[in-house]
C-alpha cells in the first residue's frame, strides 16, 4: 500500500464535564485516523470505513468528514478536490465521546491541506465550530489538553488548559445503548430555576480555577450540575444511579456524563480498576452491556502528516 496523501489522527472527547455545559471539553487518548489515499476528480469521493461505524458510514453523501470538507472549501472559496477517504474508526458512535466533532476536525484540516489554505489555528476552530454548532468538543479535538470556549454563533473565544497529573487517570464505561445528539438536547427544559443557575456558575468557575491551578480534589464539587446531567441521566438504563454510587469510591475525583451520554466518565487518581468495575456493574445490574477505556488525562490534539501533498 502506498502512503496515504493525507492522514489525520483526532482524539476522542468528552464534553460539558458536569458544570461546564456546552464550554468544557477535554482531549481523551482514543482516536481515530483518517487516511485520503487517492485524489479523484472535483465532486468525486468515495469511502470506505474499517472498525466503528463500518456498514452505516460508507456512504460518501453522507460521510461527515467529506460534508466538513466540503463545507470548509465553499466558507473558504477554494475547489472541491474530490478524494478517497479511508477511515480507522474506534471511537464508538453516538456514545458522548466527540466521534462527530473528530469526523469534522479531520474535514476542515483535510481541506486546509489539500486547498493550500493556510489558514491559522482561530480560523480553523471558527470554521469547525460553525460547522459543528459548539465548540466544546471540537476545541479539545483540535488543541488536545482540557480547553474552555465561548461561541457567540459568530467569534469563538477559547483558552487551552494543562494536562492532568501522569497518575491520574480517566476512566470511561461506555454502555452498549445509544443517544442521539438531538434527542439530548430536546430532554433539557426551556428554562431552569435562577437558583440552579447560580450553582452551575459556581461549579464551572470552581472546576476551571481547580484545573488551572492543579487543585485535583476540588474536581468533585466543581464537577456537580443541575443544569442537564439530571434530565440526561434518564435516556440510558442504570444513567440516575451510576454517579451516585462512583463518587464515593476512593480515588475517584469526579464523575459526569460524557457529553450528551450515554457514556460515564470519571477522573481516578490511582487504580483505576474499582471505579471501572462499578460502573459496568451497575449497567449490567441494569440489563445492558458494557466496555470501558481506562485512558490517559494528556491527550494531545488533531496532528495531519501532509507528506503526500
């Protein structure tokens, strides 16, 4: 085989990490890497998909690191170089982990390299966050690390924190169920109580302040919500217990629903076994299957090797 003319290597991400709905987002060291290996004509794509995702994602028209492609040339105004795409997927799909935001992280850097575009890092998170919606997964795709952002629907602000300690760790259950984006957003109320409000801005000040200054075990109460996690937890079997009964667990620093769900994520300072068993325990408890990750809290973010262009 001969070498790819494009590859891009994302990570996967969980968002919001309790408090920080919609702005928090860290990198997690699960990625997926996507290879062009051909060039075809303008308009022309074709794809082909192994791991995650391998039967409903081969379809080009519906390829969402070609539509990122795509949609990045025309904000750009630059031609369309058609391509083949080969995608090694491990991220799991629709499980809260950014496989989405990778899909267009990978997209717009595809088309800054193969246009020529040139364009610098704000550019490419504007571009990704308007094509994404939000940028809390796709700022710590990009950038790696924890990252905090603000998007105005126009000018994205945002500020890359530093990376857990080497001996803390990040544990993931992911349940073998999936949510929908959509059906996350439609589960949260119009409107919530003044006082809530309040402690979400609290906890999302406090977990920011925490992880800027290395304070790891103020992590558990910066972590607490009352602003989605609880409307969430009741998409997916065993989501309104499993917190409960993983915070408590010696060495767990903080636990939240990884993104919009189903997935769980907790911080671990030491073993990571105990907290990884409980929380399959308690989906299993709950009729559903269950795999974990126990991963690195330093990922690092998007890297494209352009040898062949």
């Amino acid at each position: 085989m001969t070498a790819p003319v494009i590859r891009v290597k994302v990570p996967a991400t969980s968002a919001n990490l309790g408090s920080g709905f919609d702005s928090l987002g860290m990198a997690l060291s699960l990625y997926n890497v996507f290879c062009v290996t051909d060039l075809l004509p303008k308009g022309e794509f074709r794809s082909d998909v192994i791991g995650e995702g391998a039967r409903e994602l081969t379809d080009a028209g519906a390829n969402l690191v070609i539509q990122s492609y795509i949609a990045a040339c025309r904000t750009w105004n630059v031609e369309e170089k058609g391509f083949c795409i080969l995608s090694h997927n491990v991220i799991p799909l629709c499980r809260g982990l950014g496989s989405s935001a990778g899909a267009v992280v990978a997209g717009v850097l595809i088309a800054d390299s193969l246009c020529r575009v040139g364009a610098p890092e704000a550019e490419l998170l504007r571009v990704m966050t308007t094509i994404e919606g939000h940028p809390d997964n796709v700022a710590p795709c990009y950038l790696g690390g924890m990252t905090v952002s603000a998007w105005d629907g126009g000018e994205l602000r945002y500020v890359r924190f530093q990376s857990l300690p080497s001996d803390m760790h990040v544990v993931v259950a992911v349940p073998d169920v999936r949510v929908r984006t959509k059906d996350a957003r439609e589960a949260l109320p119009n409107s919530v109580e003044f006082g809530d409000a309040v402690f979400n801005l609290g906890r999302a000040a406090l977990l920011t302040a925490a992880w800027a200054t290395g304070k790891w075990e103020l992590l558990s109460w910066g972590m607490d919500d009352r602003l989605h996690q609880q409307y969430r937890a009741r998409l997916f079997p065993g989501g309104d217990v499993i917190m409960d009964r993983v915070r408590d667990i010696p060495g767990c620093l903080g636990v939240a629903i990884s993104g919009s769900g189903p997935s769980v994520i907790a911080l671990v300072r030491g073993k990571p076994r105990r907290v990884a068993e409980a929380m399959c325990a308690t989906f299993s408890e709950y009729g559903v299957d269950s795999l974990f990750f126990v991963l690195e809290g330093n990922a690092g973010g998007a890297r494209i090797d352009r040898s062949g262009v």
